[in-house]
C-alpha cells in the first residue's frame, strides 16, 4: 500500500469535514490514508507518499507558520498537493487581480493596505455600491467579514478597528449570494466534477454551513461552466483540486468571486461519485508524477 496523509487541523470542533469519504477509494486504489493536523511538529512526512492539503482550516491565525510547515513537507520529498506555490498565490486575494488580467470575470474589487473613514467613503463611490463587502487578504470561513452599507456609518466601526492596520479586499455586495446564492464547481485533476449551490440562512449573507448556510447539489447552467473553466484554464499549475466560486452578476451574468486550491471543502457528501473521481486524479497524478 501507498501511503498518504490528509492534512487537517488539531480542533475540528464546529466544523463539517467530509474528507474521510476518499479514504475507501483511496484504498481501493492501493492507498493507505491518514489525517494529520498540519501543526504537529513530530509528523514524519517523508513516510508519506503524498500529503494532501484538506481541511487545514485555521492556517490564516499563522499563515506564516502554515507556508513553513508545506515547506517542510515538500523537502521530506512527500509530493505535496496542491503544490506550496500554488499555496502561496492564493493565499492573498490578490490573485483574483492575476485572474481578471487573463480574461476571468471577478466582481470589481480594490485593495486597500489600510482603511480610514473617507476610504470607506469612497469605494461606496468607486464601486457604485450602496452595499460593500470588506474581507481580509488571508481569510477563510468568512472571519471578518463585513457587509457594510452607505446609510449606516455607526455600522463601520467594527470593519474600521480590524483593517486599521492591514490589508483588506473591498467588493459590491451581490444582491444574488441571498436570492439565488453561490455556486461551487470542483475539479479534480481539471477535470469538472460536481457542484454545489450555497444559500445563507435568512437575515445572513455567509453561505458556510459551520454559518447556518444551506448546501443542494447543482446543476450549473453552461454560462458558469464555462467561467469555471477559464479558471481552471488560466492557472499554470497541474492541480489535484481546485472550488471555483461564482455568483451571478445584477446583470445576470457569472462573475468569480473566488477560486480556492488550498483547503476547500470538497463537499464529497453531495455527490456520491465524487471521491471516487477524487480518488482517481490523486492516483493518476502520483502515477505520472509521484
């Protein structure tokens, strides 16, 4: 047997992880699975095969220490998947601005290094908003986040205290993540998988389940497959996974909003073929090149 090790983290409490279901056609493909938090300093990742980043889901507290541990890994000569690089670009939302060079539509964005009053003030005008979204650089599961509207400057306190001092990603509130919600396509090997459509709970505009969002299977119409694959399409990279997410524009359009490679959920438990095709790639990948 193979062997491979999912890269988790040490406190799973409060959290929906699905990973486990890739471990029975893992093995049916001759390999041994295992999760290791990514902050146990003992692991042994030469032993491993592969290690596969999963749900690493608090490596923003440290994405310092994070970068360092993937380092780590690729130096045990374990194949790290995605690759650290790959990692390292989409850490920072930047990257959305990397993607709208190449053609991708992403919903209009700034990035302040810092936010004051009048910055606030004006994106409301740059972007011809009455409602922004405010989220930090680095960041998952929606910390820190805040939707802020023009006619409520009292309501600006909590964003203007957290990014006094660092970096944020200032977007127009899409009216559609409450209506219709957000599409999530998975690819494995960049080949499409599934989806999944996310809707949050009444009066929230966060569409994670660890949030009270509702998760159903999808199908996406061609005009989001076809956004999602000039994702894919436009990230030099071989990768194992990627979770394109997309919202529909006010002119009913498709528009990226995100593209994660890092830690995703895959949400395997809404399609029942999807381990099996994740399981798959992972295969096929370490057999071509690991």
């Amino acid at each position: 047997m193979r062997r491979c090790a999912f890269l988790t983290l040490e406190d799973p409490t409060g959290f929906f992880i699905y990973d486990q279901l890739a471990f029975e056609p893992l093995r049916d493909l001759g390999w041994d699975t295992v999760q290791i938090p990514w902050t146990r300093r003992d692991a042994r990742w030469g032993d491993y095969d592969a290690v596969v980043i999963r749900s690493t889901w608090d490596y923003q507290n440290d994405p310092r220490a994070f970068l360092d541990t993937l380092a780590t890994i690729e130096a045990s000569g374990a194949t790290l998947l995605n690759p650290r690089s790959t990692c390292t670009w989409n850490m920072e939302k930047t990257y959305l601005r990397d993607l709208a060079e190449k053609g991708v539509p992403i919903i209009p964005s700034s990035w302040p290094q810092r936010l004051d009053r009048g910055q606030l003030e004006a994106a409301f005008t740059e972007l011809a908003a009455t409602a922004i979204v405010v989220k930090p650089i680095i960041g998952a599961n929606a910390d820190d986040t805040f939707v802020l509207h023009r006619d409520d400057v009292d309501g600006w306190a909590d964003a203007l205290r957290v990014f006094a001092d660092k970096p944020a990603i200032v977007q127009p509130f899409i009216e559609s993540i409450r209506d219709t919600g957000e599409y999530s396509l998975f690819y494995f090997g960049g080949a499409y998988s599934h989806a999944v459509l996310k809707t949050p709970k009444r009066g929230d505009f966060r569409v994670q389940e660890e949030h009270g969002g509702q998760i159903q299977t999808t199908h996406p119409p061609d005009a989001l497959l076809r956004v999602g694959q000039s994702a894919i399409d436009a990230i030099d990279d071989t990768l194992l996974y990627a979770r394109v997410d997309l919202v529909i524009m006010p002119d009913g359009s498709p528009a990226l909003i995100e593209i994660e490679l890092i830690e995703p959920s895959l949400y395997f438990n809404y399609d029942a073929a999807s381990p099996v095709r994740f399981a798959e790639a992972l295969h096929r990948m370490m057999s071509v090149g690991g």
